[in-house]
C-alpha cells in the first residue's frame, strides 16, 4: 500500500497491529506523545528522524524532492 505522508503510514501501521499508541510506541520505542505528534501531522522533523522512526516500524520512506530554480537578473 502507498501512502503520501508519514502521518497515514503510521497511523495505518498502529491500526493494524489494534494498538493504542502507548502500546504501539512501548513495542517500537517511540513515545506516544512522538507518535501522537506524528499521527496528526502537528510535527516538522528532519528526514534524518524520519527515517529512523520508518526504519524502527519497517515503513519504506521515499523522498521526493521538489528543487525549485531560482533566476536572478
């Protein structure tokens, strides 16, 4: 399954697995608050954190970049 945002893969992932997200953050090692934050998108973070968090719950993370030219006169 495709997801667009960390957020839906987690929130996904935790559903899945019936846990509350204290239970799912004790089995993965993620605070419930982390993953309270993360599950409604109120939380900016590094792609560096992000994917450690996808490496710790075995989500696929690709980036996509969007480079946006900028021209000077």
């Amino acid at each position: 399954m495709t997801y667009k945002t960390l957020s839906e893969a987690v929130k996904q992932k935790r559903k899945t697995e019936n846990l509350t997200l204290k239970q799912f953050g004790e089995k993965y090692g993620i605070s419930f608050q982390t993953l309270s934050k993360i599950e409604n998108d109120k939380w900016h973070f590094s792609i560096t954190y992000a994917k450690n968090i996808c490496n710790k719950l075995g989500i696929e993370m690709i980036v996509e970049y969007k480079i946006k030219e900028v021209l000077s006169n």
